[in-house]
C-alpha cells in the first residue's frame, strides 16, 4: 500500500466551482485546505461548464491552501464520470485530491479510485490523487467500516450533516443545527465515523454548520467534534476559517506541557522508571500515547 501524505485539515472551506470570483478568492486565504464544487453549490445546468472554470483555476490560480481539492458528484449521476475525467486531464498535477459525495458502499469509492488508477498511468502523472469521502446517507453510515477500509487511496471521511438528516427524515431547520433534541444529536454518527476512520489510519472531519452568522454555535459544534477525535470542519463562509483553524488547533499551553511530559517520560525509561509524576499529573505508558497525539498535530501544523 502507498503511504498516505500527512495533511492538515483544521477547516476545510467549499468554494463554489462556477465562480472565478469566489475560486480566485479562496486561492490566497491562509487555511488547510480548499475544496471547488461541482455538487451541491452548482445549478444542474452549470455542472459541465463549471468543470473548466475548476481546470483553469486549478492552473492559472496562485494556491495558498495546502491543499485543493475538488468536490465531485456521486456515483449514482450523470455527472460523476466525467466530472473526474474533464478535471483530471485537464489539472491533474496541481489537484491534490478529489473528494466523492454521497458514497453508500465501498464500491462507489474503488469506482472513483479505479479511475484514478487509469488516468494516472495514461497521462504519466507524478503525484497520486487522494480521495476524500463524505459519509452522508444512512446507507454510507451502516457501512462506514468497509467504506474506511476500502482503498489506500482514501484520505478522510467527512460527516455530511445536511444530506445525512434528510436521509434519516431528521426534524431540523438548518443543516448543523440540533432542533428540539436536548443533548448532542450528531454524537452517534460522528463517534461512529470517528472511530471507523482512526482504526483505518484516515482523518474524520465534521461537516458544514449552515447558519454562518452564529459563530457561537459553530464554535460548539467544532469542540464537539474535537473532543471525539475529529481533525477538522468544514467551513460554508470564510467567517468560518479561524474559528474551525482554532479549535483543532492545540494551544501554546497544551503543546508546551505535553512536550515537557514527553521529555520527562523520556528520562524516566532511561532511569528504569515506568511511571512518573510530572507537575502533579501522573504520566505513564498510556497517557504518554494521548501526550504524542498533541505533539504531532503541533508538528503537523507547524506550531
């Protein structure tokens, strides 16, 4: 299996693919990660001129993201074959990954990744194209183990609130919200997802938080999502970018204790010693684990 490249993906912002103004600018905006879409956020009758409004950005556009993605429709349209196609021929080597929408089974992924595997070898590509996913019908979620498995190709997971809530018949008014329930509603799809995508070694992401004015519930609602396992959220608006970059970000604090934790555990082995007190807190081989995980997200984002 092809090792799977280390990506940032605090926020990742949706870009609509049929405008040059808003692709152009998104391209110079400081976040991780970028997607242009051909699904949702494109009219039916502007899907097929959107693609090469997406190549010639992807091309002529100066990309500050880390990553650029491109948001394809599903297997199940008119569109899905060729929107891979026209956007893979046309900027293949400056397209990071592509990102599959309302996957149900793990054969709509190895679709998508078995035409990336012929497209790679046809135009001499030098860089793999990932794939990310959205798990957003509840045909996707009862298979969401095998779809994590499915491909070495496969990047992230994505919880697709919007679409999962209508696939459900879920009683809510905007896509993100929690409605009438009292506790968290989204808490058994997103652990679910969580742990499907972390046993597969692939990055679960949370999904779009419609009402962008309400920063303090998308606030949540991302905290939410960290404290599962989560990497990141989407963001619909750029108002969106710094709340979703903070949250999934360790603070200063954080980074500073577990790498003091990690030196001091260090020394510990090199004593013969399994267990130690460091400032009041007992570490030991299993917290060490949890004092890693902040120590690489600090190194991945280059904090």
């Amino acid at each position: 299996m092809s090792p799977r490249p280390a990506r940032a993906r605090r926020c990742q912002l949706s870009v609509p693919g049929s405008s040059e103004k808003m692709m152009t600018k998104a391209s110079a905006l400081e976040l991780d990660h970028v997607f242009l879409d051909l699904e949702d956020a494109v009219a039916p009758n502007a899907k097929v001129g959107a693609r090469s409004m997406i190549v010639n950005a992807l091309n002529n556009l100066k990309w500050t993201p880390q990553t650029v993605c491109v948001r394809i429709n599903d297997v199940q349209t008119q569109w899905c074959h060729d929107d891979i196609i026209e956007v893979v021929t046309g900027a293949g080597e400056n397209l990071d990954t592509i990102m599959l929408t309302k996957a149900k089974s793990a054969a709509d992924v190895r679709f998508v990744h078995l035409m990336l595997d012929q497209l790679e070898q046809k135009l001499g590509l030098k860089r793999r194209i990932g794939i990310e996913c959205l798990i957003e019908e509840v045909e996707g979620m009862m298979n969401v183990e095998e779809i994590a498995a499915c491909s070495d190709r496969l990047e992230c997971l994505v919880f697709g609130m919007g679409d999962y809530s209508a696939s459900q018949h879920m009683q809510l008014t905007s896509v993100g919200s929690t409605g009438r329930y009292p506790a968290d509603i989204w808490h058994y799809p997103r652990y679910k997802m969580t742990i499907a995508c972390r046993a597969n070694g692939i990055d679960p992401v949370d999904g779009p938080y419609a009402n962008f004015k309400n920063s303090e519930g998308f606030r949540r609602e991302a905290e939410r999502a960290h404290v599962l396992g989560m990497v990141g959220k989407w963001a619909i608006h750029p108002s969106q970018i710094d709340i979703a970059q903070d949250v999934f970000c360790p603070s200063a604090e954080d980074i500073a204790t577990a790498r003091k934790q990690m030196q001091a555990y260090d020394q510990a082995l090199a004593d013969g010693l399994g267990a130690i007190n460091v400032d009041g807190v007992m570490v030991d081989a299993a917290s060490i684990r949890i004092v890693q995980n902040t120590i690489d997200r600090a190194n991945l984002i280059g904090v």
